[in-house]
C-alpha cells in the first residue's frame, strides 16, 4: 500500500522542508533573462514537475502566481506555496483546468508572472502540455522556461522523479531565453518544440564537471 500523507503530517512537513531549504546552497544563471520582460508586464513561466521544490524555494516572496492541482497534494503545495509569498491559483489540466486558466488568464492580463508545471500534475513526465503556451499567446506576454538541479539529492519514486536536494547542497537555478509565440500558431506547436528544447539545454548548462547535475541515492 502506498503511503498518503494527511492533514497533520502535512503541516507538520513544512516546517520541515523550510528548515532543509535554508540550508541550500542557491545560485542562479542568467538572472537577466527573467527581468527581459519590461517592469509590470506579464510573464509565463515554465518548468518541470520535479524541479518544484527548489524553485518554489528560490522564487519565494517574488509576487509569482502558481497554478495547483484541487487534489490532496495539490492543496497541500497551495497551502505551503502560501506561506512562501506565491499567489496561488487552484486547478490543473485534469481538475477544474477551465476555471484555473481563466484565473491564471485574468492575473496575467493584469501584469502577473504565473509559474506551470507544464508536464504535471500527472505527466507524462519532461512533455510539455500547451496549457501555459495558450495562456501567454491569450495575454500576449513572453514565456520564460525554468530548470534548476542539485549537486546532491534524491529522488523520489514518483512519476516525475520528483527533486529534493540534501542538506547543504549546492542549488542552481538557470533561467531560458525569454520566447514570444506566434499568435498565427493555434496550437503553439512551434512553442511546445522551444520549450522542451530550451530545458534540454538549460539541464546540461547546469551540469557540474562531474556530470552530476541531480544525482540520485
């Protein structure tokens, strides 16, 4: 039987997870690319499901909207995403997605950065799903894709090998080239390839000499 945790565990996990966060060892790679959208515009940002510890932890306090699953686990990462200083946006493809992209449409159109998991909530695991493309095309705004790794960590036996960096670890965050789609592309095809092909890159950029950009236990 596979273990859920409940209300209680959960809450008391996160304490937990702010305490191992603290310990990071955070750097970040082409910050600049994440200020290319000019002061109070929009901005999409797009990143992988297992990547989404860490980076809830470097964007923390930064105004950033997140989008989340109405699920258990969905509602336990609003509730800690939260506490971090996201805004937080309930819904995924698979749990009430029309009322979240109109949400996440309606907090972008007003200036917002708004963060998806572009292969989650359930994968498959490093597809990018169109959803956050549609949403940018909508507002018209720049998408920025996102990757971050550890030089020690584990991974969770989840579908997306979920990332946890140990104690202490070295973190690096890199941010893409900021990428404005062709509203004449309905179904962002051209978007999709960019992204999946930005993240590629960004993951073997962040690599240390030793090749061990996230290794596992």
């Amino acid at each position: 039987m596979k273990w859920k945790p409940g209300p209680t565990a959960a809450r008391l996990a996160m304490p937990l997870v702010t305490g191992l966060a603290a310990t990071w060892r955070l750097e970040v790679l082409h910050a600049d690319r994440l200020a290319a959208a000019p002061r109070g515009a929009p901005r999409v940002i797009l990143l992988w499901h297992e990547t989404l510890l860490p980076l809830l932890w470097a964007h923390r306090h930064m105004g950033v909207h997140i989008l989340a699953s109405e699920a258990r686990d969905g509602r336990y990462l609003m509730d800690y995403a939260g506490r971090l200083g996201y805004g937080t946006i309930a819904g995924s493809v698979t749990r009430g997605g029309l009322k979240a992209m109109f949400r996440a449409l309606k907090e972008l159109k007003a200036g917002a950065t708004v963060a998806f998991a572009t292969d989650g909530p359930r994968g498959p695991r490093r597809q990018v799903k169109p959803g956050g493309l549609l949403m940018a095309t909508r507002a018209g705004c720049v998408v920025i894709p996102v990757f971050a790794g550890a030089r020690a960590a584990w991974r969770l036996k989840s579908w997306d090998r979920f990332l946890v960096p140990k104690p202490f670890a070295r973190v690096r965050v890199v941010y893409g080239h900021p990428l404005r789609l062709d509203p004449q592309d309905p179904e962002v095809n051209a978007g999709v390839k960019e992204v999946e092909a930005q993240l590629a890159q960004l993951e073997r950029e962040i690599a240390w000499p030793s090749g061990a950009g996230a290794p596992t236990d």
